[in-house]
C-alpha cells in the first residue's frame, strides 16, 4: 500500500511538506504543491481519514444503532439519519442490534473504539444502565423512538400513545368491543404508550378492560404468529386485533390464516406503522403511521445541532405525529356498498383515507394519569402571564385570528430587514451587521423585546438570507431557466438539518418570552416567475408542460420543508407565511381560470400541512389583490398582508371580510420613509381608530422595513402604537 513516504520521494520533498499540501497549509509554493499533488495522482495515494481525525479529534462519523434492520421502518428511519448527516459531511456507520441488550453493548464498544463523534440509538429497553458507556464519557447522544428512564438526553419518538388511541377508538366506532392487543416487550417505552393508548380508547367508549386481551411479546413476527395463535384458543375470542407494529401483524395474519380466517371478514386487524413497499402494491393494512424519515432526520439534526454549537443547548425532546390510514384491513369499507369487494389485482377506485392524529390534550393526559397512577404521564404547560402593554405577548395574535380582543393590537412586522434599525435599538452587538443575513435569532428576540413585538419570523424564503432552501433555486433568476435541459441541472435544496436548526434557534432565542414565531416561506409561484428566462408572464405560462412541471418541482420542494416543520414544531410556532407575487398595481396576473388552473390546487398543497396541524396560514403580497381574495380564502389563507395597501384599502376589504379574514398592515413604508415623528404619531392613531376596534387585524408595516428607512422613526412608531392601540384608550377615544 502506498504510503506518505513514498509520496515524499517521489516528489522529492520531506513528510512535513507533504502534510502540509494534504492539510492546504499555506506555506507551501505553488510549484512544490503541485509537485507533490503530481506524485499523489501517480501514486494513487489515499490519506488516512483515521491519521487525519486523531489530529483534528474529529472523525466526522456517526454510529447508528437499530432494533431490526430488517423492519422497514427502521431501513426508512436510517435513510433519514444518512441523507441529514452525509449532506452536512458526516458517514453513518449501521449496527443492528436485534432488541439484544448483549448486542446492544457490545456495538456501543464499537462507536467508542472507532471514535465516532456521536450516537443515534433505539435502544433495547428503557433501562439507562444498558447505556452507561455512553452517558458516562458524555458522548453525544439522540435516543430514537423510545425513552430511557433517569437521563435527561436529546430524544426523537413519535406520538405513540395518541396513536394507538385512535386506532382502537376506529375499532370501536365500527363497532368492535372485543378488542386485543398484541404488544412488543414492556421493557420498551413505545409498548407502554401503546397499550396506555390502548386503554384510553376503552375507557372514553365505556368498555371494560380484559387483562386477557393484552398479549405481551416481542417486536418479530413469530411473537405476533404465536400470541394470535393464544388469543383464537380462548371461548372468547376478540373480533379485532390491535397489533402493536407491522411484522407483529404480518405474524397474526400468518396465524388467522392458519386458522381459517379471513381479514376483515372474520377478524379486523389494524397495526402500528406501514409496510410502505408492500402498501404500494397492495393498500390493505390499516396502520398509524410515524414519519419514519423524519423520524431519524430530526435525530440526525439534533445529534449535529449539539456537535457543531459553541454553546450546548439544553436536552431536547421531539414527539412527531402520526397519521391514521384507514384501508381495508379494519372492515372499514365492507359498510360500503359502492367499494368494489377487494380482489387482486386492485381496482383503480380503491381509496385510502389519511387522518391527522391529534396529540392527547392536557385534560386527556391527566385521564392517563389518574388511570395508571403514573405520574411520568402528567404533562404541564406553562401558563402564558398577563403581561403589559408594552411588552411581548403572543396570546394578543391568537385572539386576533379568533377576532378578540386583546390588551392591546398585536404588532408584528412581516418584512424586517435592516441592519440599522437593529443597531439602533440593540447597539453595537449587532454593529457587523453589513446585511440582513448578520441579524441573528437572538437579536430579532431581543429587538421584539425591546420594541414590544408580538413574534419574530424565522425566514425560509429567498430574502431570508443563508441557509434557506430554495437560494439555489431562486438565484438562478434574470433568465436561466429556459427548456426541459436547465430543469436538469437545478440545484438541490439545503439540507432539512439547516432549516430545523435554524428554527430550532429562533424558537430558543424566544423561549421565555412570551413570544411567537412564525415561518416564512417563498411561493412556488414567485420562484417560478423569478428563475424563468422571460418577463413575459403569458408566454411563460402558454407552455403549459413546461411551466407546470417547473412549478411542480419548486412546489414540491417547498412542500416537503412545511411539512417536516409543521410536523416538528406546530405545536410552538404561531403561524406560518408565505410571500407571493400574484399582481402588480394593475390587478392580478392572471385571468381567473389561469389562476385556478396553475396556481389553487398547488398552494392548497403547500399549505396543507400547516392546515392539517390546525395553524393558520398568512400571505404577504404587493399589487391590487383585491380581486383574489375570494380564491385566497377558498385556498384556505386565514390572513392577508397586502404589502401595497394603506389602512384604508385594508379597512375597505376588512369590511366585505369581517370575521372571515384576519388583516396585517397598515402602514406604508412609505410614511415611516418620507414623514417626521409627529405625522407617523398621527397616522398611527387613525390607523388604531379605523382598524382596531372589531379586532381580526394586526399592527405592522404594509411594506418591507429597510435601512432607508429612519429607525428613529420606526420607533416613533412603536411608541405611538403603545399608546393609541390599546383598547382602553381606544374606547375612552371613541366615545369621545
């Protein structure tokens, strides 16, 4: 094997030399370094990445340790953990473990010995002594899809206990009362959730729990095979099987057949997570369903966040939702006499019906609790303080999109790009700041606070600066994408990683704050009319294949990003923004039927995660919108910031909108731009007059902020809202 010496010689130069031109050390002559670089080439020497990491104390891997890799879940799950770490320069190296707590420690010993920089687990049981190698050399660690019990570690699962709960409650609702579970070993925290979930469901529906129904196995299909073959040798037997994963389903299957039975006609049997191969040639099982993607790129980004922070971030703990997918296998569709009875092949018109499970509510947890005495089920919320008017508080947008009132209006800027007004307000700490890109999460939450906005936006869309997904996209505007051949050569979108992280630290620069966040997004619709090679939006859109597959791509990129961060962090972010251009000052566009055409269904797609998670959605647009507004409600958009609009124009459509719509805006750049302290004062407190009162609006600049604009009065601004917004003084005002 060539070696670094044989390099030295060849090239006649010492080993230090040729360190130095591996490493791209500077001191080096460009005749030397291209000597040296000829005798790797004539070599074919290979650097040791081993050598290489000992000196950085990094090797840039990360070991992943599954159950079963077998299992497609877990192959989908480490596909999400690969593409995360190997799209942020780092190699999976993949143990199976086969739930062998022997297994288990000895592979730990492996990412040890191999010095891998940290550790993605499922781990066997929940007992944290089987991962004392990790926790007591501080390891960096993500425990998936199970909890450990006394370690307070970074975690990723997927709501299972919610889950399990609606598919037993979908049993019941078909009428099913005998009802049993087959589930993996109680050593394993995802077994617990889904048997507490279990009972849940047979609480609220009044049926008494049978302890005899509750088979207890292993996560393997010969455990699902045998146990099936207990619960149909008993006098009374259940008319439904609940199994607790999909290779357990695949046994009890084997078993029913065994015995003669058919699915469903003789047994109903639903399971928990898909067979996603299997499911595409044959859409039978009736499962909830984990983003098992998802599942380990959340892992991976979590594990990559605390390796690459100056600044380690307090243990994390993600629970992603599930969905219910309601086939044949439940006995569903043999109510229904216009579904064809399933045969093979398939009939085109089967259908599936996917559901968004709801995760259990405060109330329901404290059911749990009380049901099982076990006190790790209560959960608390903190509770959101009444604060002053002055100061942050994120209850005043929620009432807003209830259309109540709140202390005061809620204000929160859709457009706050300029570096100057950061460092007029936080002083020199952001004096870097040449552009938006410089003004980081901490210094938006600490300009919020200081100014008494209502939430901060984490951008995704193109003037978000670095790191949002569709730059490389977007960028390639002024007329690059012309034909079918520049559509092969789009770049791919960054890592999901990225866009977790940076949310990620928007949301802990607001924690404790009474803050909101919000999500931008840019429109598949504006990418598309930014990267065509023509200002011609008709002729764009006369090459109806070519348009509509570019807008496809673009749509479905977008669309992948909103639903990881829906499905991460709903539950946490106020609501989600999209900025399009569909007019300019002359109307919209396009003719209605183009728009319905090109444009409905896809934004409905877009849109359709933050929907299904219950968050509203806002558009910022500039031009005459106002003949879109009927097709933007339709689509589902529950608030407009019609970035062209004065506060009159907003008052007008509030009007034809009242209770309908939620408005944002009202004043114009413009004014903030051209006007003194005392004109915006004034301005302001029409603005408050005419569109507080009724509430359904939010206080903010129609425009975007930038640094042309005097901060002096931005704050002038913000002062005056504080005084005139408040509905107190709004009534003494009116009444008056």
């Amino acid at each position: 094997m060539t070696t670094i010496s044989d390099v030295a010689k060849l090239a006649g130069v010492s080993l230090v030399t040729v360190s130095r031109v591996i490493n791209n050390a500077d001191n080096v002559s460009p005749a030397t370094r291209a000597r040296v670089e000829r005798a790797i080439d004539e070599l074919g020497y290979v650097p040791s990445g081993v050598a290489k990491s000992l000196r950085l104390k990094r090797t840039r891997t990360l070991a992943l340790i599954v159950p079963d890799i077998q299992n497609s879940f877990w192959t989908t799950v480490a596909r999400g953990v690969e593409d995360a770490a190997q799209s942020s320069g780092y190699s999976i190296f993949l143990c199976n473990t086969d739930e062998n707590a022997e297994k288990q420690r000895h592979y730990l010993e492996v990412a040890i010995s191999q010095r891998a920089d940290g550790v993605i687990i499922a781990p066997s049981d929940n007992r944290v002594e089987n991962l004392e190698l990790l926790r007591k050399r501080r390891i960096p660690t993500v425990v998936m899809d199970r909890y450990i019990d006394n370690w307070d570690v970074d975690t990723v699962m997927g709501d299972s206990m919610s889950a399990s709960r609606a598919l037993v409650r979908h049993l019941i609702n078909l009428g099913h009362k005998r009802i049993a579970m087959i589930s993996g070993p109680l050593t394993t925290s995802t077994s617990t959730d889904r048997i507490i979930g279990y009972r849940i469901a047979l609480t609220e529906a009044g049926i008494e729990y049978d302890p005899d129904l509750i088979q207890i196995g292993e996560y393997r299909s010969i455990s699902g095979a045998r146990l099936t073959h207990q619960l149909l040798e008993t006098d009374n037997k259940p008319t439904a099987i609940f199994a607790a994963n999909n290779v357990i389903a695949l046994g009890a299957i084997d078993a029913l057949r065994a015995h003669g039975l058919r699915v469903p006609q003789d047994m109903a049997l639903v399971c928990f997570d898909d067979l996603p191969n299997t499911s595409r040639l044959f859409p039978f099982l009736t499962v909830a369903v984990q983003p098992a993607y998802d599942l380990g790129a959340n892992a991976a980004q979590l594990l990559l966040s605390r390796l690459e922070s100056e600044e380690l971030p307090p243990p994390r703990q993600v629970i992603l939702p599930t969905r219910l997918i309601i086939r044949h296998s439940c006995g569903a569709t043999l109510k229904e006499p216009d579904i064809p009875s399933l045969t093979l092949p398939l009939n085109s018109d089967v259908h599936e019906r996917i559901e968004l499970v709801k995760p259990l509510t405060l109330e329901e947890r404290s059911m749990v609790t009380e049901l099982l005495d076990d006190e790790s089920l209560s959960a608390s919320r903190n509770r959101i303080e009444t604060t002053d008017y002055e100061r942050p508080d994120v209850s005043r947008i929620q009432a807003a999109l209830r259309f109540d009132l709140a202390d005061r209006a809620p204000h929160v800027e859709f457009a706050l790009h300029s570096p100057r007004l950061f460092r007029h307000v936080l002083g020199a700490r952001n004096g870097s700041g040449a552009s938006k890109d410089d003004i980081t999460p901490e210094d938006r939450a600490g300009f919020a606070r200081r100014m008494g906005l209502d939430a901060i936006i984490c951008d995704f869309s193109q003037n978000g600066g670095n790191g949002t997904p569709y730059d490389a996209i977007c960028q390639m505007n002024g007329g690059t994408i012309a034909n079918w051949s520049d559509l092969d050569r789009l770049e791919k979108p960054v890592s999901i990683v990225d866009q977790l992280n940076k949310l990620e630290r928007h949301l802990r620069a607001a924690e404790g704050l009474n803050l909101g966040v919000f999500v931008a997004f840019d429109s598949f619709f504006d990418c598309t009319l930014r990267a065509v090679k023509t200002n011609d939006i008709l002729q764009l859109f006369s090459n109806r294949f070519f348009s509509d597959r570019l807008l496809d791509i673009l749509l479905e990129r977008q669309e992948r990003v909103m639903q990881a961060v829906c499905d991460r962090f709903s539950d946490v972010i106020s609501f989600v923004l999209v900025r399009d251009v569909i007019a300019d000052d002359a109307g919209p566009l396009l003719d209605g039927d183009q728009f319905a055409q090109l444009y409905k269904q896809r934004m409905q797609r877009l849109i359709a995660p933050a929907k299904e998670h219950g968050l509203a959605v806002a558009i910022s647009a500039p031009g005459a919108i106002q003949p879109l507004l009927p097709m933007l409600h339709e689509i589902g958009f529950d608030i407009i910031h019609p970035s062209s609009f004065d506060y009159r124009a907003i008052r007008t459509a509030r009007e034809a909108w009242r209770d309908k719509l939620v408005f944002a805006g009202g004043i114009p750049a413009e004014t903030l731009r051209r006007s003194n302290a005392k004109e915006i004062q004034q301005q302001v407190k029409q603005v408050c007059q005419q569109l507080t009162p009724g509430s359904g609006y939010i206080f903010g600049v129609s425009g975007m902020v930038t640094d042309d604009i005097p901060p002096e009065n931005f704050v002038a601004m913000t002062q005056a809202l504080h005084q005139y917004g408040r509905h107190t003084h709004l009534d003494a005002s009116i009444s008056s």
